[in-house]
C-alpha cells in the first residue's frame, strides 16, 4: 500500500457513458434509478467490486489506461487513468499530484437527488472512479507529511494504552454482556471499515481511531470467549484509505490487518462482525447490499429522512434489513469516543 501523506483528497476525471444513446430528461432517469432501487436488486456486489478492484490494480501497475464501471443501468462508464497529473493548489510553495485511482461511493440518496448537479455520463453511476492527490513540495517534489505519531512504536504505544483504558471501561463490560448474550451466533471474522488514522496530524481523531481500532480487538476477544475458540482463529481488518503505513504496521503488530479498498467490503459475508464509526462513504447500504453480517456495529438507526444529508444515510432497504433481521441494543459510548451507535445482532 502506497504512503498516505495527510492532505489526501480525491478527484472524478472525465467520465464517457459507453451507450452514445441521448439519456431522457432528469425526471425520467430519477424515475428509471427508483425503480431500479425498488425491485430490489442490489446495487452493491461481490462481483462488482471484485472486477473494480482487478482494473485499481492493473492501472496502478500501468496495464490499462481506462477504469470501466457499470452504473445501475448496467451501461459501462469509462473513466481514464490519471496519474502523474500534477494541479495548481493554494498553498503556497506547494502542488498536487495525483496518485492512484480509488473508488467513490453514491448513496442512493445522492445518485437520485444530486441527478441533476453531475456530469450527465454519470447520471446512473452509484460507483464512480476519483484519484487520491496529494500535497507536494513544488520544487523539491517531496510529498508533504506532518503525521504526529511518526514512528510506529509510538503508534503501537497509543494503540495498546487506548486499549488498556477501553478494556477498563464499564461500557467495554457492558458491550461484553450485551454479545455474551447471544452465543448462539456464528462469527468468523471481524471487519472495521472507516476507523481513521491512529498516525494522524488531529489529536481528537487520533484518539478516536485508536479507541475505534481498540474496540476490534475487543470484539475479536469476546467472538473467540463466545465460540470457545484460539485468538488466532479469528481475523481481524480494517479499510480506511486515511491510513499510513505507521498506522498499518502498528496494527499489524495489534493483531489488524489493514486493507485496501474495497478489500475489506469484500471479506465481509453472513458471519462477520462489521464496526463501523463515522464513516465518509455509505458503508450501511454497501455492506447491506453485500451479505447479512452477524453482527452490525455502527450509527443508530433514526427515524426515516433524518440522516439524508448524512455520508452514510439509512435508505429504505437499510431501514426494513435492520428493523425485519436484526435485534437492536444500545451502544454504549466512552467518552465521545464512538458517537451514536447502536448494535444489531442478527435474528436467527
Ligand atoms: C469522519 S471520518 C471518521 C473517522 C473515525 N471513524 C472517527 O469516528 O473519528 C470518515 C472516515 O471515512 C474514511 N473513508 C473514506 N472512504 C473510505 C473507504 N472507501 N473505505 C473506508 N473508509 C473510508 C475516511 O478516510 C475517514 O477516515
């Protein structure tokens, strides 16, 4: 995995619809998505983020030249590869340069409200291709890197005190209690997506991360008590393209394996546990559309519409998996550490 320096920030390029078909009015195409959303198909697949990952890949390598992305019409969207490209910034003394390729994620609510604002080849494209671009020194072309935590024994440090203090906790005791509860439920896996940069340059949410990740131990630690099973038996990953390699190594030493996207939605089946916080991208309606994990940490439902402007807004097929299949707890939060969570255990 390529350094991330802080300043990441992402990019759509040029996007050409495959279908030279003029597309019908905006009306028309927002009907057309809602009727796709509504037969319930899902939008987010294994296959198709198999086949994205495969293109991220090659293009990085320098194989192919043009990344191809079926929008929910299934009409294949071309988006070039732009690496090497290097933009103007404000800052001074510096530029951007633009690295590899990455995936953006629509939510549905997005895809059908915001149909008008984008580019019309995207009109039907819930997955889009962006860039990760980063900060650069214009003259000496040295990438800029301001981590806080910048050596990985450090990193390591914060990771197992956060951890020791977490442990400690009454609302650690009482997650414990809620899933010891339900040993019935199968668990293979635990997958964290969205937990930040425990390495980062923002001491709030470098404590947050290190907490967030903390708490995938925890959950690795009472899936093997509840199965009986060794701590090895049981992996451990996390997804967040905010993390640098201080963080990835550092985890690696924790137990965590840290993954590429989409790498981490791709490990995620019927018995995973998946935690996720704040995250910037609709993780509830990709891993939904995915599988029907175990076990589902993350933000707690509200009533409908209220999260719409939310990056990982609830949407009706959120809504009716989580009220028909799952059985909601309180989260119980540390020191603002997680936020407004909710745990859902499947039904059986
Ligand atoms: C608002 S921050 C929340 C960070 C942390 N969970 C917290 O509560 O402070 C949103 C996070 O979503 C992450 N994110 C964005 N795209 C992602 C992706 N494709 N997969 C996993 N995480 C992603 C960002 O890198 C960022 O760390």
């Amino acid at each position: 995995m390529e350094l991330a320096v802080t300043h990441l920030r992402t990019l759509v390029g040029l996007a050409t619809r495959t279908d030279p078909s003029p597309l019908p009015p905006v009306q028309d195409i927002i009907s057309h998505i809602q009727s796709l959303y509504d037969s319930g198909r899902p939008f987010h697949t294994k296959d198709l983020l198999q086949c994205i990952k495969v293109q991220l890949r090659d293009a990085r390598d320098g194989i192919i030249q043009t990344i191809r992305v079926p929008g929910v019409d299934e009409v294949i969207v071309e988006f070039p590869v732009m690496t090497g490209q290097v933009f103007p910034t404000p800052e001074q003394g510096m530029e951007l340069i633009v690295r590899n390729p990455c995936i953006e994620y629509l939510s549905v609510q997005e895809l059908l409200q915001d149909c008008d604002l984008r580019d019309e080849n995207l009109a039907y494209n819930h997955i889009q291709i962006g860039h990760y671009r980063f900060l650069r020194n214009i003259h000496t072309k040295v990438l800029y890197s301001d981590l806080s935590v910048a050596s990985v024994p450090d990193a390591s440090e914060l990771l197992r005190r956060s951890s020791r203090i977490w442990e400690n906790t009454t609302q650690c005791q009482a997650l414990r209690a809620i899933l010891m509860s339900r040993k019935d439920i199968s668990i293979s896996r635990i997958v964290g997506l969205a937990l930040g940069s425990f390495a980062t340059v923002y001491p709030s949410l470098q404590d947050r991360s290190a907490f967030q990740h903390a708490l995938l131990l925890t959950l690795r630690d009472i899936s093997c008590n509840m199965q009986n099973i060794a701590q090895q038996s049981i992996p451990c990953f996390a997804q967040d393209p905010m993390c640098n390699i201080v963080d990835i190594t550092a985890a690696e030493d924790a137990g965590i394996k840290i993954l590429e996207d989409p790498d981490g939605f791709l490990e995620i089946d019927d018995s995973t546990v998946v935690f996720s916080c704040a995250p910037d991208i609709p993780v509830r309606q990709i891993v939904l559309d995915l599988a029907r994990p175990a076990v589902l940490i993350w933000d707690k439902l509200r009533n409908e519409d209220d999260d719409d402007h939310s990056a990982d807004p609830a949407s009706p097929r959120v809504m009716t998996c989580l009220r028909n299949i799952y059985e909601e707890f309180e989260f119980p939060d540390y020191d603002e550490h997680f936020g407004d969570l909710a745990v859902y255990i499947r039904r059986n």
